[in-house]
C-alpha cells in the first residue's frame, strides 16, 4: 500500500497513538481496524493445517475465520499463500519432481485465477480508509511485462554441419520437404522470431525480457550450442535493447552447473545476470531459491504451474522470498508468471480464440488490483509452422489488451 508503519506489542503505547492503527491481537478497539489472530504466525514449525476455505460477497474466499471487524486473520492466510507453505507438506511430484497444481488450495476451491492476496489487500485498504479518512495511499498502475523464454535459439542455425546433415537426411526419407526447403534456406531460420517480437512489444510499449538457456546435449536442454557465434551474436543483440536473464538448465540443482551458466551469459552479454526463470518450471522450495541466493541471483520468475494458468501464490505482485525452514525473509523477490503459451496450446488444450478470452478475462482480474501482469511465451512458438502458425494472434492480441496506449 506504500506507506511506512511502526509495529508494537505496548498495549498502553497502541492505546495513545493518534492516527491509523491496526489491532492484531484478541482486544478489541474502538478506535482501530481490529483483525482477530489466527495461531499460524505465532508457531516456529511447518505442519499440516486444518483450512476450510468459504465464499464471501465481500472478501471473495476467505479461511482462517473469526468472530472479527475482519472476518479471517488476512495476515496469517496472505502468509500461508504467499510462502507457499502447502508446498513444504508432504505432496505428490509429477515426472519432472514439480508440486502439481492440483494439490493446492488454490485449484481446489476455485481461485486459482484470482490473485485472491490482492484483493484482501485492497479490501483491508478500504477498511482503513473508511475509518482514517485522512490516511492517503500509494495509488498502484497496471504494468505488463513479456517476458520470453529461449528454450530452441534457432531451428537449423548453429546446430553443426553433422546435425545439420543428419537432420536434413531424415526429413527427405519422411518425405517433410517443407523441412528441406527450410534447411536449405537457414538464413530465414523459424525460430528466428526476435524481430517480430520486438515489433510487437515496440508497438505496444510492453516491458520485454529474455531468459536465455545456456546448455546443450541433455534430453531436455536442446539449445544450440552456448559457445557457437550464433548464440553469442544472439545474446549481445538481445541484451543491447532488452533485459536479459538466465534460464536455469533442467539439471541446474547441480550448483557447479548453474554457476557455469551464470558466468558464461556474464561473459558474453558483459553484463551482470540477476534475474531467473527455471526451465521447465522446474524448482524445489526452499532449495532451489537457496541456490539462487546463494550465487547473487536477486529476481526469480519460476512462480506459475505448467499444467494451469493462474496465480500459484494468489498475488500478481512481487514479494521476497520468505525461507519457513529458516524462518526468515530473503532478499530474493519473486515475480509471479500468470500465463504461459504451452499450458494454453498443450495442457488446457485452448484453440487460439479460447485462449485469448482465458487471457483476457486474467487480465482483466489483474486490472482490477492495479497489478502486473507476466506472461511467458517461447520465441520458438512464435513461428509459423503448422503446430503453432495460429497463435501469433494470440500474442499479438494478449499486447494490445494489455497496451499502454489503451490503459
């Protein structure tokens, strides 16, 4: 809400402050916003909690209820979404070792695609006002970043004359001609789409960033080589007019390999990398964010699920890390990723006019708390291949509803 504040368990100090005040505790005050304490915020361990999730025409859902001026404690269940406490219980991992989206309270009571911490939030802003008139608040904007993920840099450039030929063998014994003609004519690779990226984001005057993988030769990280002139070239023209970031390789829980990364994007962009997004989606908490912290990573934006779109910790807004196990908050921020083109096309199975309305309608829940909205495509989905030739409209409809020129 931006304003500063103080914190107090002086009863008689509460008592004689004059101006806008919050009561966190079992007293009742006539002249404060009294919120009645759930016992999470009080206890020093990680267990399993008794929730029961109810609607409410004012709050939307609510838990953590009590007989209060507020109904629930919004402290103790915005801490229990926004820490991700449910994911360091006990859960079920799907063939990649991520927490499935299933599990969370989120997709079982139906707010997934609310950033039901947001709407407390401004809720709790209306309380206060209503009863400290005078108190004046920090007025969020809606903000939209496009954010890009570089799985596959290039289709056929930069993957080396033996690939090259192998590939090209195998798409003439199939009989894929179109491939052929594609091959012979990399100078126009497919997954070159940067330049109607930046024609997009331009246009629309989005926010662009570019995480970039920096490995090859395992099952699930294919890039071009990291080495080759292709990629370098890539990676300086990229980070000449955007914000870059690295993308964590599906095997980078092995720290030697995540430190190699980190320092061969430095050393070809010249620039110090900060922010994240793990492939995959792939992360473990607390772990993986230890990682990062640990080799100056400040800015990660692993925070969605694969298999829905929405918000994994009920909030559009970024918030600092807090580790439960070491009870304390860190200096890593996290940036919520609200929708992303392989869950639409893969796992929700959306046509591309179904997943402009999906995107659309979470725009729209975004707009409502002044919030920002991440959304998460792939350069190499952005061509004009028969799989996805279609869904350029759906990236190029996701900037204009999200346009400056028309907010």
């Amino acid at each position: 809400m931006g304003f500063d504040f103080l914190l107090t368990d002086d009863e008689n100090e509460f008592k004689i402050f004059v101006g806008a005040k919050i009561n966190y505790s079992e007293t009742v005050f006539e002249d404060a916003v009294n919120i009645k304490p759930h016992f999470l915020l009080f206890e020093d361990n990680i267990r399993n909690q008794n929730i029961e999730v109810k609607s409410n025409t004012e709050w939307n859902k609510i838990f953590f209820e009590s007989q209060s001026e507020i109904p629930f404690d919004i402290f103790a269940a915005s801490f229990y979404l926004l820490s991700r406490y449910e994911e360091k219980l006990p859960y079920e991992s799907d063939e990649h070792g991520r927490y499935k989206a299933e599990q969370s309270l989120a997709v079982k009571n139906n707010f997934i695609e609310i950033p039901l911490v947001d709407v407390w939030a401004k809720k709790l802003k209306e309380k206060i006002v209503a009863k400290f008139p005078q108190i004046t608040f920090r007025e969020n904007q809606f903000k939209f970043i496009s954010t890009i993920d570089i799985d596959f840099a290039y289709k056929y450039k930069g993957i080396g004359l033996i690939k090259q030929t192998l590939k090209f063998g195998k798409s003439l014994l199939q009989a894929r001609f179109k491939d052929c003609f594609e091959q012979l004519n990399f100078k126009n690779d497919p997954y070159d789409t940067y330049g109607f990226i930046q024609k997009v984001s331009t246009n629309n005057q989005s926010t662009l960033l570019y995480f970039l993988l920096m490995r090859k030769g395992t099952e699930f990280d294919k890039n071009i080589s990291p080495k080759s002139v292709e990629m370098k070239n890539l990676v300086i023209k990229l980070s000449e007019k955007n914000e870059i970031g690295l993308h964590p390789s599906y095997f980078s829980d092995d720290e030697k390999k995540l430190k190699e990364e980190k320092l061969l994007l430095e050393k070809i962009s010249n620039k110090k990398i900060s922010k994240t997004r793990q492939h995959f989606l792939k992360f473990n908490l607390p772990h993986t964010y230890r990682k990062l912290i640990k080799h100056g990573f400040t800015d990660d934006y692993s925070m969605a699920y694969s298999a829905i779109c929405g918000f994994r910790a009920s909030t559009s807004f970024p918030f600092y890390f807090f580790d439960l196990e070491k009870n304390e908050t860190t200096n890593l921020t996290i940036h919520p990723t609200t929708v992303m083109d392989v869950t639409l096309k893969n796992y929700q199975k959306l046509s591309p006019e179904q997943a402009i309305s999906k995107i659309e309608f979470l725009i729209n829940e975004v707009k409502k708390v002044n919030g920002i909205f991440i959304s998460l495509w792939h350069n190499s989905n952005l061509c004009l291949n028969d799989e996805w030739k279609e869904w350029r409209i759906v990236f190029e409809k996701m900037h204009a509803l999200t346009s400056k020129k028309t907010n």
